[in-house]
C-alpha cells in the first residue's frame, strides 16, 4: 500500500464497511511520505485489508488487535456459536455424575462457558481435576474461580495428551470430555489408548452463518484473510470458492493449517501460538518482512 490517498481510495472502492484507521496522518504528501516509516515500524499492517471469519460474538479480541496495527479490518462472520442439539441434557448430566478423582477436560473457552452455565457455583465441582486447551479457555474458567490443573504447554489436544497423569490403576477415575458437537478423535481416542475411561460430551456446535453477498463480496478483495478453526475456513470457501480467497491465508495454529492444506493450499503465515494474540503477532512479523 502506498500513501493516505491510496488507502483512502481502496477502502472508497470497496462498497464495505471502512474503518477509520487511528493516528491517521493527514497534510501534504510530502509530510505523509515522511511520516511512514515510523508508522510502517508501529503499524505494519497499515492499510492490508484483513478479513476476520469468526463468530461475530467473539470477534472482538482479533479485529481490535489488527486494527491497532493498522489494518482495516472487514468483519465476514462465517460460523455462529449455538448451544448443544438436546439443550444441554446430556452436558448436564454428565457434570452430574463426575466424582472426585475425576478429570474435566475443556477444550476452547466456548466449552467452558457452557459448563459454567450449568455449574454457577465452583462447589458444584469439589475434587474434580480440571484441565483447559489454551490460556482463554483456562481465563474463563478462572475468572469463575475454578483455575485449571493442568493448562498444556502447547495449546492443541496431543499435548494435553502428553501432559495428563496416568490413569488409576483401578479404572476408577474418568475424563469427561466437553467439547464441539464436530472435533477431531485425536484426544478421546488417545486417552483410551492410554486407559482412560472416557465420556465424551457436547457442549456447543458451530453451525454456519449467513453473511450478505455484499460482505463476501467485499471479503473476497481483501488482501489477508485470517483463520481461527476449520469450521471458519471450511465456510468461507462455501460462501466465497476458492478461486476468491486471497492468496494471504493466516492461521491460529496447525489444525487449522491442515484444513487448509487439505484443499490444496499453503497458508502463508501460521502462529506459533496458537491465541489471537499469537496470530496478529505472526502476522505483524511477516508484514514486517
């Protein structure tokens, strides 16, 4: 991207939404011109247009971050968070029936509200081990005053495998399992591999949004589009096709690499950290070249 003009003309070219970009130098091009290397070193995404696929409830935390580097961010929700097909029986009882001894397994902090709605008060599980995939699945369990056991040092379901205690010797404790209705079987199947008795749960599913044509529209010019599961890069080529997704794919992490790789497709830029913060900061470094 070039000046303030250029920008300004992109984003007059896009029909969408614009967002005002702060700090915005105006005057003559000269002074522009000047000014941009300090910006390009504080602001390096300044002027990328930067689509942002989550659930429009929680894409809050990303397009912030992005927008403080510069980005004009497009917002195309591609999947919305819905709670379970029975309404929570069978989540609920579940939570019923764990006993001390017993590990709570949350994989995404979407799990973990779901548990917390059906368990207000932390009593409800005393002398159950818990365990969060992620430091904000681990932050909403906290602020509920249930800080996990057991928070990987990797944020994806081998290293929970990896990192979890040997089961009892008497099969006496189990792992309940909350999760999508949709996951990989990598974790219940390799607890079982490893002698857990294991109940898996549903404690919420991600079915598809519906944006206008006008928001895809838009969203298939951008230049980076951002990832953050399978099911938001799954839905943006149903609602866009391939042939219109940007040739800039960031990822969270390498889940969600693989479904995009399993189209044929090499993402450009995948976190090594795998939280929105470890994604606008694998971003920020490869706009930085």
């Amino acid at each position: 991207p070039g000046g303030d003009a250029d920008i300004v003309a992109r984003l007059a070219a896009d029909g969408a939404r614009v967002d005002v970009v702060p700090g915005l130098v105006t005057g003559t091009a000269a002074a522009v011109d000047a000014a941009l290397p300090d910006r390009a070193a504080t602001r390096p995404l300044l002027g990328l247009r930067v689509v942002v696929t989550r659930a429009a409830e929680q894409a809050g935390e990303l397009s912030s971050r992005l927008r403080r580097l510069g980005a004009l961010v497009v917002e195309l929700p591609t999947i919305r968070v819905e709670g379970p097909a029975d309404g929570g029986a069978a989540l609920g009882a579940a939570l019923e029936s764990l006993a001390g001894g017993d590990w709570l397994v949350l994989t995404s902090a979407n799990g973990a509200r779901r548990v917390l709605d059906l368990v207000p008060d932390a009593r409800g599980l005393d002398g159950v081990r818990l365990a969060a995939i992620g430091p904000a699945t681990a932050d909403v369990l906290a602020g509920a005053h249930l800080p996990p056991d057991l928070v990987p040092a990797r944020y994806v379901a081998e290293s929970l495998l990896e990192e979890l205690p040997e089961p009892p010797a008497d099969g006496s404790a189990r792992v309940v399992l909350a999760r999508a209705a949709v996951a990989r079987d990598t974790l219940p199947a390799g607890l079982r591999a490893r002698g857990w008795r294991v109940v898996v749960v549903e404690a919420y599913r991600t079915v598809p949004a519906a944006p206008s044509p006008e928001a895809v529209e838009a969203a298939s010019r951008a230049d980076v589009v951002c990832f953050t599961a399978p099911s938001t890069f799954d839905r943006f080529v149903e609602l866009a096709g391939l042939e219109r997704l940007s040739p800039t794919v960031a990822c969270i992490g390498p889940v969600t690499a693989a479904a995009v790789r399993a189209r044929g497709l090499e993402p450009t830029v995948v976190a090594t950290e795998y939280t929105v913060a470890g994604l606008v900061e694998a971003l920020a470094r490869w706009a930085r070249g």
